[in-house]
C-alpha cells in the first residue's frame, strides 16, 4: 500500500512539474482556436514552440526589440507540423538547433 501511495504522489508531482515549465506562448497556442491572432507580451521566453495540425494562425510580439524567443538545447525555437497559413510577426528568435539547423523545423 505504501508503495502504491509514494508512487501515485511521485506521478502527480511530475505531472504538476511539467506542466509548470510549459512554455506560456505554447499555453496561448494550445489554447487558440484556428483563424485566432496571438498576441504575446513582450519578454524573453524560452523553450521549444509546437505548433501540430493548425491552420491560419498568426502568432505576433508586441515587437521585435522586446518581445524574444530563445530555443533550448538542440532543438528549434518553432517546431511546426502538418499545419498550414502560420504566420509568425515581430519576434527575435535565437539560439534554436534542429537536425538541419536553425531556428526553425517545418514539415507539412
């Protein structure tokens, strides 16, 4: 019985862990319905952006100078996939590594 209980209280920490590191411009996205503009404050966050089976998304800082998207250990800052009409406005994005470089990986 205790181990039952330490293991169902670890589960519930991690999941309760992940979902704090989430990305808050991933949350925005996740959260968007299609055709929907995103507007996302100015900061710098970071973290790997996935955008999977979207279409007519506009994503937009509030500008380029302020507004900073920074990728993490090997991987893209924007990972999109199977989505199409994704436009992305007034960003820096930096330090993102994919397999083929850079900060973006799309594949339709």
């Amino acid at each position: 019985m205790k181990k039952v209980l330490l293991i169902t209280l670890l589960v519930l920490i991690s999941v309760r862990v992940f979902s704090v590191i989430q990305s808050p411009v991933q949350q925005m996205i996740d959260n968007a319905l299609d055709g929907t503009t995103i507007y996302v404050p100015s900061g710098e966050y970071v973290g790997t952006i996935n955008i999977s089976n979207r279409s007519n998304l506009t994503i937009a800082g509030v500008n380029s100078s302020n507004t900073i998207l920074k990728g993490v250990m090997n991987a893209p800052v924007f990972n999109i996939v199977s989505s199409n009409n994704i436009s992305i406005k007034k960003f820096t994005v930096s330090e993102g590594r994919n397999h083929r470089g850079g900060d973006f990986y799309i594949d339709y």
